[in-house]
C-alpha cells in the first residue's frame, strides 16, 4: 500500500457565528474527481480557551461521547473581535489574538508576543519538510481508493522550551526529544516508554496547555526528529484540540480539569497506610497481619486482597474462596472493629469454564470479535489463561458487573483494586458499534467508572473510592490511582516518582505506587528507602511479589518505617487539605517544583524531589546513605529534623544516614499537625497543632479542611509593631496550638483578643516561650 499527505494551504471562505469560526480549507491534493475542501472549526470557550478541528471526512462527522468535556464549565464570557490584516485573519479575545493566514495557511496564537506557531519551515538542505503540517495521510487499498489513516500537524519548538505530562510516562520529565505513542499498554516495569496512564495532555514552559480530543493513538514526536519542531498525529479522520493559556500552570491545570472533570474527594481513610501483597492467601494469615500491625504499632487503615480471594482460575468471577477465605462477612466485620478497611482485587477479564464467563457470553455482556463471539484470548491475567473482556458500553453489562460488586459491597468490602484494562485490540467489536482501535485508549475509564459508581451507589457517595491502574483523559474523575509495577531497583523508584510528577501535570490528584517495588524482593536499604518516599505520597500502599511488611527488613527498617508512618499520620490534616483543594481546583496533592516555582530555570527538569501540596518539600533519597544535594526553591526553608534555616535559590548539601530523608517546611507556611494514631479518625482531631514558621516579612499563611465544619479555612499570622495577630475561622478541634518559629513578640491576640503571656501554657487563652518556639493555645 501506497500512502499521501494532504496539506492545508489556504482559507477558501470562512464565517463567524458568535464565537464560533468556521473556515473552508483549499489543500495540496492532486486534482481528482475528489479535490475538496477541508473545514476547520474554532471555537471560544473563554478568552483564554480555543477548541480547533479539522474535519477530513465532514460528510459523516458523528458528535463523540468521548472523551466528556464540559464546554460550558469556563464561565467567562468572550467578546470576540474580528479583522482581516495583511491577508490574515486576526481573532482577538482581549486576552490572546489567534491570527491565520488567508492567502497562504498559518496559524499563531500570541499575547503579545508569539505562544504557539503552526511549523510550514522546518526544512532540510533540500528544502524537504521534515514534519507534517496541518492536513491528513491517506493510504491507497486495493489498487485505487483511498481511506485516511491519521490527521495531526507540527509547532514549532522554541530552543529552551520545556514538555511535559502526556500522562504518566516514567521517561524523562522534561519530554523535550521523546517520541511517544498514546496508547495503553502493559510496560512490565517502569523504565520505558510504555506507559499505563496515556493522556493526551501537554503543558509548555511557554504558558499553556493541549488537550488532544479523541480516544484514538496518538502519536507525538516532541523534537526527537527535529530539534526545531513537535508533531502530533491522530489515527483518525478528525483532529481536534483545546488550547489552554496560563501562562501559569496552576491556572491551565484548573481550567482543563474544570473542563475534563474533578475528582471527589476520597474518604479520610483512604489516606492511611495501606498493606499490600500478591497475596495474602488465607483468612488466618491476613487476620495475622492485622495483628501484627496493631502489636508493631504500625499506623495502618487498609489491608488489601489481591487473586487469592477467588478460587483457582476462577477470576474474576467476583466469588469468594471460601474454603480459604471461610465466612468472609465475619471476617470483614471482625476488620471493621480493628479499624481496617478492606480492598479487593479485580481486573475485567472474565474466565472460561466459569459460570460468569457463561452467563456474561449467553447475555452478550463481553466484548465481540467480529463475528458475534466473545473476543476469547489466552494469558488474559493471573494464570486464568483464557477470557474475555466485559463491555462496558454495553449498559446491562455494566449493570451486571455493578451487581457483582453490589453483592460483595452489601458485605462489608469498602473498595476494589481496578487492574489491568489495557488489553482490548484493535479488531474487536463493542456493543456501541465501535472497534477496539478508538475505545482501547477509553476503555479503563468506563472500567473504572463503573466500579467507583457502584461503590457509591452502595458505600455513599462520600465513600467511594477506587485504586485504578489505566487511565485516559478525564480518568481522575474515578479517584485513586497508583504506578504499576515497578521493578525492586532504585530505578524502579525514582521512575516510579517520574511517573507521578508526570500523572500530577495531566490532571491526577491523588497518586499512590508499590512500596518497595513490585517483581522481587527489594534489598533492606531500598524497601526502607522506598517506605520513607512513599508515606510521604499522597496515597501510601505497601505492594509486592513477596512480603512488603516492614518487620520482613529487620528492626532498623521496622523502626525506620513505623516512624514516617508516624509523620503520615501526624500530617494527616494537612493532606487531607490538599486532598479538599484537589477536589476544588483539580491541582494535585504532589507537585513537581514547576509546578509552583514555573519561572525558576532549575525546577524545568527537577524529577528527584517534590512538593506535598505547597508548604512541604520532600527528596527521596536513591541510596543507602550518602550526601544528597537538595534544590531549595525561592524563599526560606526549614529542615523538620535540625529546624535550621537555609535560603532558597540554592542547592544543599544533606548527610541522609538511612534514618533521614531530607524533608524541608517552607517559611511563612502554618501546617496543620496531630498526634499519630494508628488509624484515622472520622472527623476533626481534637487537639490539633499548627506548625508555623515566619517569613522575612513575620508572616505566615495556610488552609485547613475542618472536615466538620465542611470548609476550607483560611489561617493567617501577621507581625505589627512586635506584636504576632493570629487570625483564622471556626475550626471546631477542642484544642489548638499554634507553634511558631520566629522572634519572640511583645504581645499575641488571636482573632482580636490579647492572650496571656504565662511561663508554661495550660488552657486557652495563653501563650509562652518554649525552645526558642512561641506556643499559642487557642
């Protein structure tokens, strides 16, 4: 087969309908019984928000149901000035001016100065294109029609532009010279490009953001052909993309998440440590588990079931194995009243020889192969060698999946682990009429959307919760998510944090991944390492081919672990505020530096350290122990182990014996902190302490989520004449301490009234000097 690129050279005709423009295109095509033109469509959702299509088969153009995007959630309206200047078409929304050229094709978008260029000049010393401009690839079957294969086009690229997102890749964080291919697949590890999570979202350092809109692969070369250029294709008649302007990150990541869909917030237990393994195999040893933790002192809220939990080749029938699972109702009230919830494993491949694969091939409740059969393959999963996949379009499909988790809901179970979802083909058949090559990349969000449904149909909606593998755009909708299996080396690690800084730019709020790795046994120095890094994730499990509890690593590594656990659930106010902001804004818990310090050249590629929110710094050490260089951003930072002040702008030397992780508090911040427990408690804590360190300025700002009160408060301090004024809403815990690192004021008034300055604070009302800390009890 033959194949031809069609190339858009110029606007034939155009007409503006509100904010809505469209424009008949005149292209490059050999003069044939067939010459067209091809429509392209603008549309404004914002003045800072452009929707661009290209139609290379408009004559059977279908509304898409996917990916679900809420035009109307940018609320400002767009006044949209149009004119035509010097053969170009101007569109100004007072906020961005996009120009295209009439007579000759181009297209810009500038504030001023140029943001995005459509690339017509990269050439070679021959003057042949090196990428494909705006147009469409045909290719000739049968000796003479021809059938489009892919849409897409090519931007220029500045020399110090920087990529990200994509989704979560665990290749470099900086995409600038990758070429990625969209489309799920198994990565059996974390150190290619292969990747789970695909979502076609990038940001630029030049300030904005694109949304590719379709389910179908998509195809992005970010300068690995030419330096000078990026390209991105779709494999299909129709490419469409939503332009995001910033220019600040946070601003592009609220407003495609607003577009796309915000998560709820998951319930507060889900935010305690979760312990894992494939698998406990019997009801004896899991309960030995739970006993252990709680002998240890481990703070933990979830113990999870992975394949054992069913019988021999039967997942996932969504059956117990009750001859080693024996009265499970029992044994899940008996985990309630320790405190534990329980997760259960799943992936949508139902078995062969299994009453559900019967029932599910008899109702037509499975993906088709073409010819009406269910699509059957080997290897689908777990040693069940043959299944077959349910179709989630199919609504009595997924009333009947619902069902089976309804039945294991009205038990006890609290939350189900969404596994696999990546291996639909490209030649199978859904019951909505479409094949596998435009609903593989969809087909985990309908999984995952289906179990998070029903979770809170049955659990609450304030419960429901899922812990998904796969996802595509919109997909943090269905909270949580957690990296794969990565492997048990220090690569593994630090492509496992790759990855979720990378997830946290496409809009993933909450992240979690396989303490310790996931094939294999880590060493006792990497597992201590990895539990260190990973309780301080927004989400924390414990995962693994062999035993990932901590006494497997000895009682240094015991210690070590049941210390960070300690700080977890220490910081649990403060991450579940983040956890309400994530809700809110569609900003993730964990941040890449960028994120927050986007001006800053050395955050561009940083993908060794993080943010917790935007008060705590966090950088995972890759070593036994050893000296770790720290990049301290902007401002003032303050080690939580030394309490010693550095400033920002600057890279720190950090000795990090197997004990430390250098952790850092940002100066001006107010975090809210408890005492540990060892598990989490509904509502607020009743003694809750707000950890302060002034800024340069004697000031210092925060957020609290008082889930009681069911609000966000805002905490202020500011210093005036020697004199600390302590300012916050009703935050209804008993008690309140407020500690500040600062200089010692003259006087304290909380919410305008004086406290009283005492030698050793005991009730409300006082305050002290303590350690060079001034104590405050509200």
């Amino acid at each position: 087969m033959t194949s031809e690129r069609i190339t858009v050279v110029a606007v034939d005709d155009y007409s503006i309908d509100g904010t809505t423009v469209r424009l008949e295109c005149a292209t490059d095509s050999p003069e044939t019984a067939t010459s067209r033109t091809l429509p392209v469509t603008l549309e404004f959702y914002g003045p800072k928000t452009v929707r661009f299509e290209l139609h290379a088969n408009p004559e059977v153009r279908i509304e898409r149901e996917y990916p679900d995007i809420k035009r109307d959630a940018l609320t400002d309206s767009v006044a949209l000035a149009v004119s035509e200047i010097d053969g170009t078409l101007v569109l100004d929304t007072g906020a961005l001016e996009v120009v295209i050229g009439l007579d000759e094709w181009s297209f810009r978008i500038k504030d001023g100065e140029e943001i995005l260029r459509e690339q017509r000049h990269d050439t070679d010393v021959f003057a042949r294109s090196r990428v494909d401009p705006l147009g469409f690839t045909q290719e000739e079957i049968n000796h003479n029609p021809r059938r489009i294969t892919e849409t897409g086009t090519a931007f220029s690229l500045d020399p110090s532009e920087k990529l990200y997102g994509a989704g979560e890749q665990f290749v470099e964080f900086d995409r600038r010279g990758r070429e990625l291919d969209l489309w799920h697949e198994e990565p059996l590890g974390t150190e290619t490009p292969r990747a789970y999570k695909n979502i076609p979202f990038h940001l630029s350092s030049k300030g904005y953001g694109m949304l590719v809109e379709t389910t179908a692969r998509v195809h992005y070369d970010f300068g690995k052909t030419s330096t000078a250029s990026a390209s991105v294709s779709v494999a299909d008649d129709s490419f469409a993309f939503i332009f995001f302007y910033g220019p600040d990150f946070t601003d592009i990541l609220r407003s495609y998440t607003a577009m796309t869909g915000r998560p709820d917030r998951p319930p507060k237990w889900s935010f305690g440590t979760w312990m894992s393994r494939l698998g406990y195999e019997s009801r004896d040893q899991l309960e030995a588990i739970v006993d252990r933790l709680r002998e240890a002192e481990i703070p933990s809220d979830v113990v999870h079931l992975d394949p054992f939990w069913m019988r021999d080749h039967c997942s996932t029938d969504l059956a117990w194995d009750t001859e080693q699972f024996p009265d499970p109702e029992g044994m899940i009230s008996g985990l309630h009243e320790n405190d534990f919830r329980l997760s259960l494993w799943e992936h949508p491949h139902v078995p062969v020889g299994t009453e559900a694969f019967e029932a599910g091939a008899r109702e037509g409740y499975f993906v088709s192969d073409g010819t009406g059969k269910p699509y059957v393959m080997d290897h689908t999963c777990q040693g069940d060698y043959r299944g077959a996949l349910v179709d989630f379009t199919n609504p009595d499909a997924v009333e009947w999946w619902k069902d089976k988790h309804r039945r294991l809901l009205e038990m006890g179970v609290d939350v189900f682990k969404t596994d696999y979802g990546e291996y639909v083909p490209e030649d199978a058949v859904f019951a909505n009429g479409k094949s596998g090559a435009s609903m593989h990349n969809l087909y985990p969000y309908l999984y995952n959307k289906a179990v998070y449904e029903v979770v809170g149909e049955v659990n609450g909606t304030d419960e429901a919760i899922v812990w998904g593998r796969s996802a595509w755009t919109g997909s943090q909708r269905f909270p949580m998510h957690w990296g794969g299996d990565p492997q048990t080396t220090w690569n593994g690690m630090s492509a496992a944090l790759r990855g979720g800084l990378s997830a946290s730019l496409s809009g993933i709020a909450y992240w979690s991944h396989d303490i310790g790795g996931f094939r294999g046994t880590p060493t006792n120095a990497l597992y201590t390492r990895w539990a260190q890094f990973g309780l301080l994730s927004s989400n924390a499990r414990c995962h693994g081919t062999t035993p990932r509890e901590p006494w497997e690593f000895g009682e240094r590594a015991l210690d070590i672990f049941r210390e960070y656990s300690r700080i977890r659930y220490s910081l649990l106010p403060y991450v579940y505020t983040y956890a309400e902001i994530a809700a809110r804004t569609g900003l993730p818990v964990i941040r890449p530096l960028v994120l927050e310090y986007q001006d800053d050249p050395n955050t561009h590629r940083l993908d060794t350290e993080y943010l917790v929110g935007t008060d705590l710094l966090v950088a995972p050490v890759f070593e036994a122990s050893g000296m770790r260089e720290v990049y301290l951003p902007e401002g003032e930072w303050i080690s939580i182990w030394t309490d010693e002040h550095h400033n920002g702008n600057a890279t720190i030397s950090v000795d990090t014996p197997l004990e430390i992780m250098p952790i850092f508090l940002r100066a001006g911040s107010m975090i809210p902190w408890r005492e540990p427990t060892e598990t989490v408690h509904s509502g607020t804590p009743e003694s809750l302490t707000l950890r302060t360190t002034l800024d340069a300025d004697g000031t210092a700002t925060g957020r609290f989520y008082d889930e009681d009160a069911d609000e966000l408060i805002d905490m202020a301090i500011v210093t005036e004449e020697n004199a600390l004024f302590v300012s916050f809403g009703n935050i209804t815990a008993d008690s309140i301490t407020i500690v500040i690192d600062g200089p010692t004021p003259d006087a304290v008034l909380v919410n305008s009234t004086e406290l009283t300055r005492v030698t050793e604070v005991t009730v409300s009302g006082e305050w002290t000097v303590d350690d060079d800390h001034v104590v405050v009890k509200t």
